[in-house]
C-alpha cells in the first residue's frame, strides 16, 4: 500500500496502470492454460472474466476523469468586484484569470483545482469563501487568507496533493457510473479498493495538516508575519464563539423540533458584530489555543500554527472595525448571500422534519 500511494503522489491517476496490471493476471494466466486444460475455461472465468471488467472500468475512470470538468457557478466580477481585486491583487492576475470564485456558508476559504482535458489548457482553481468567514475578517485580515490559499495553490504539485486528488476523481468517476451495490464490477471494485481508500485517506491527511502549516509560513513571509497570525486568531476565535453561542444551542432547539428555527447564518451575523468588541475577541481568542489539536482533523489546531509562525503564546490582536462581508460585497448582495444560505438550510430541515 506504501509503494503505490508513494506512486500515486508522483503520477496521480495514471497509478491506476499498475492496479489494471496486476487485475489482467488472471486473464493472463486463463488464456494460457485454456487449452490444454479445459476446467479452466469454467473455473478461471469466474475470477479472470471479473478481473478484466474492473481493469476495463479502471481503465476508463483514468482517461475519462481527465476529460471531465466541474460544472460550478461562481461569482461574477461585476456583483463583487471589490472581492474580485482583492484576489488579483495577492494571487497575480495570470492566476485569477483561471480561478473561479464561489460563495458558500462555512467558516472558511478553501482552494480546489482540476486540469480538464489532461491539462493540455492549464489548471483551472476554484476559491471557495465563506460568508461567515467575511463577517468576521476586514479586509487586511481577508487578504491574509487570500494569501494563504495561494500558497496551497503553489504548494499543491510539490506535495502530491493534487496528484492524490486526481486519482480520487478517478475512482469517483468509476463509482458513478458503476455504484457499489448496484453493479457487480463496482461492489467487487469497492471491496478491492477499501484497504487502498485507508492508505490514501491516511496520506491525503498527513499531506493537508503539513501543506496548512507550509501555507501560513508562506503567507507570513509573502506579506506580513503579524497580519497572518491575525487571520489565524480572528477565524479562530469566531469558530469557537460560534460553536458555543449558535451551533450548540441549534442543536439543542432542533432536538424535538416540529418546525425550523431560526437559521444559521442570521445569528452568525449578529454574533460577529458583538466579536467586534475587544473585550469579547480576546477571551474566545485563548479558548481556541487551549483546544486540544485534533489528529484526525486535516487542520492543526490554532496554537501549532501559531508555533509555527514563532508565537508561544496568544498574540492580542485589533478587532475587526469593518467588515470584509459589506466593504467587499456591498450591503445588498450581502444581505442576499445570508437570506440565500439560510434559506438553503430552513429548505433541508423541514424536509429532514417530514420524514
């Protein structure tokens, strides 16, 4: 399993080949002998007929995952041209040209990339920003992440990330179109394949806790070292603000639940506006460092990446005085991004209530 996840880092899906190898020996071997001993041709079918099928589809997966291409919306640059400016600015305007931006409802940002047809036109990247994320950023703190998100971006190819990714499309453009327990080659490819999914998981974990570590070094260096840190205890002390003051009584309220109650991201915002007071940043700020560090989390906890930026302790900070959410989205649109999310989730719990 080492050897071929070792592999996999350095050619991504075309590791693939090595597995159709191996799954072609027993059609191999039942060509050879089907001649002079013709029991074969009964009882080697059974494994070597199977065995071609899923080296068919493996086949299949890797070639056509590489024609594929992510159908996503994302934002335009004339509804958000502030937030637009502020990517070309960290990122280079090479890199936002072929970078699709994307809204979503999660505390925070992520990159993703995908090299559509073989990559013979280059990688396409998608930024994912949270609107909680903006709430609770202004726009220095916003550009800090940026910069980090660029570093994974510049990081990824060294690391084997994107390689790994690749082969991961790969297998899920197989079980698309062959679903584990509703097609024969795609239960039998299931079961080959979990000892594999374990090892893979376990890389792809150990490489996104190393290349985050790797992305906020980078952008300390790229701007500013203290500006890092900052994004790092803002975003911080919003999750465990949030945690505590919204999602846990959430749960609570949805316990017994005959109807939705109010959704998410509206008590998000009013509880970013009260973060904005120093006295409440601070306090939440020393909650997140004392968090133990999770090891099955694909992010280290805020006192290891703030270790590593050369902070022993919880630096204080300058609260958020404006909003990256309005200063860069406007009033409007983001008024309409909070009553789009929100209405997502209302639309999700009653229908998790009616069943």
């Amino acid at each position: 399993m080492r050897s071929f996840v070792f592999i996999a880092r350095r050619i991504g899906r075309f590791a693939i080949l090595f597995l159709v190898v191996l799954l072609l020996c027993p059609l191999l071997i039942w060509l050879l002998f089907l001649d002079s001993h013709p029991i074969v041709l009964i009882l080697g079918g059974i494994v070597a007929i199977p065995s071609a099928i899923l080296a068919a589809v493996l086949i299949i997966g890797m070639l056509f995952a590489g024609f594929r291409r992510t159908k996503l919306e994302g934002i335009s640059r004339e509804a958000a041209p502030e937030l637009w400016a502020l990517w070309e600015v960290v990122a280079g305007e090479n890199r936002a040209k072929r970078t699709t931006i994307v809204l979503d409802d999660r505390l925070n940002a992520a990159v993703a990339e995908e090299q559509p047809f073989l990559g013979l036109f280059g990688h396409r990247v998608f930024l994912f920003v949270g609107i909680p994320l903006m709430m609770v950023t202004d726009s220095r703190a916003l550009s800090a992440v940026f910069a980090h998100e660029n570093a994974h971006v510049r990081n990824r190819d060294t690391n084997g990330g994107l390689k790994l990714a690749e082969l991961e499309k790969s297998f899920n453009l197989i079980f698309d179109y062959a679903p584990p327990g509703q097609s024969v080659s795609g239960s039998l490819l299931y079961a080959a394949l979990s000892p594999l999914s374990r090892a893979l998981q376990s890389e792809e974990l150990r490489l996104s806790r190393l290349a985050e570590l790797q992305a906020d070094r980078h952008a300390a260096v790229a701007g500013d070292a203290h500006e890092a840190a900052r994004a790092l205890v803002l975003v911080a002390a919003a999750d465990a603000c949030f945690e505590e003051k919204v999602y846990e009584p959430l749960q609570r309220e949805l316990l017994g639940a005959m109807t939705p109650p109010r959704p998410p991201l509206a008590r998000l915002a009013l509880e970013a506006r009260n973060l904005e007071k120093g006295s409440l940043l601070q306090p939440y700020a020393q909650k997140a460092w004392d968090k133990p560090d999770n090891p099955e989390s694909d992010h280290p906890s805020l006192s290891i990446r703030l270790a590593a930026l050369g902070y022993n302790v919880v630096p204080t900070v300058e609260p958020v005085s404006a909003s990256a959410l309005f200063t860069l989205l406007g009033d409007e649109l983001a008024a309409e991004c909070i009553r789009h999310f929100d209405h997502q989730w209302v639309s999700a719990i009653e229908d998790r209530l009616e069943r």
